[in-house]
DNA sequence: GCCAACGTTGGC
DNA sequence: GCCAACGTTGGC
C-alpha cells in the first residue's frame, strides 16, 4: 500500500528564538509602531527575508526593531510577532513602490508577518554598542555586508541586546 | 555624498 | 550557466 511518508512540506530549521526587523525610522519608525499597535510589516522585496517571514516566524516570537539610515543606527525596541504570513497587499497596489505586477493576487510573490509593538527601549543601543560587545560576535547583523532586512536572532544574542537596553535603563 | 557588498537581470 | 552591468542597501 502507498502512504504518503510524513514529513513536513518543508524542513523544520531549527527555529531562531527571535528576529530582527530592520526599518528606516523616516520611513516606518518605533514610535509609529507604538502609535499603530501593530502592523503588518509590508514591503520587503527580498527572497530570502520573505522566506523567513514565510516559513520560520512565528506567532509570539520576539523581534528587535532595527533603525538603519538613522543617526545612529541601532535596535530602538522590542516587538513580537502577532499574525501572518500572509501576502503582501502592497506589492498588488500599482500605487506602492513595493508594486510587483508578477505578484498576483491567486499567487502572490511577497509575504508578511503582522508585527505588534511590545517596548521602547529608554535608549538606542547602537550599532556601535553592538559591535563592541564581544558576546554578539556572530550576531548576523554585525557581519560584513550583511543587509537583509528581516534576520534571525538566536535566544542568546537576544538577552545580550536586552541586557545592553536594560543597562541604558540604568544609566 | 561615497562606496563596499550584495542581489537581480539579461545577453550570450 | 556564466558573468558584466546595474540597482539597492546602509554604514560612514
């Protein structure tokens, strides 16, 4: 008899504990994620972000929001995924400038997760900061050309960079 | 504004 | 499938 064997449609990857969602604050910004609540984190055109955004987030998971082309760059606060994915309506939006007119509506090219805010940290910890804390060696957005918008975090480099915001806190 | 790094596109 | 040209990202 055939049965059809039982693995999943794809591979479970060891799933990061959180993420890291890069935003230019002119653009998007924390505090328009405060003021939204949540939001479903649109416009990212890159294979390999949609990717995570498709296949490996998941609801609850933490997310470090990332002000990059802000002075100074750094994580500015603390999210978590709240719904998704699901498709991405601005690349069907001739309007966008994330319009994709390959991406259709019964086949859609870019996916999203929806994002809810959690904190904002009293202080940024800068990229600066970041790149000077010998435990976030490997950190992937400390890595050398490294732009990807939407990135895995693991649970270490998580607490790191908490820990880095709660001692802004104390300062 | 510069430019390194990387992704995408398209000719062949 | 190769690879040059081009576009984008994003720190500096």
């Amino acid at each position: 008899m055939k049965s059809a064997p039982t693995k999943p449609a794809r591979p479970a990857a060891a799933t990061p504990a959180a993420w890291l969602l890069k935003t230019e604050p002119e653009v998007y910004s924390i505090d328009d994620l405060r003021r939204d609540r949540r939001t479903g984190w649109d416009g990212v055109r890159n294979f390999q972000a949609r990717n995570f955004m498709r296949d490996a987030m998941k609801v609850g998971d933490p997310v470090l929001l990332y002000h990059s082309n802000a002075e100074p760059p750094g994580v500015v606060g603390l999210g978590r995924v709240s719904g998704g994915p699901r498709p991405d309506p601005t690349a069907f939006d001739p309007r966008s400038d994330g319009h994709d007119p390959k991406s259709r509506r019964g086949a859609p090219t870019w996916m999203m997760v929806e994002v809810e805010f959690v904190e904002k940290f009293p202080a940024i910890v800068s990229l600066e900061v970041l790149r000077a804390e010998r435990r976030l060696a490997g950190m992937p957005l400390l890595a050398r050309g490294q732009r990807l918008s939407v990135q895995p975090v693991s649970r270490e480099h998580l607490e790191v960079v908490l820990g880095l915001a709660r001692a802004a806190r104390r300062a």
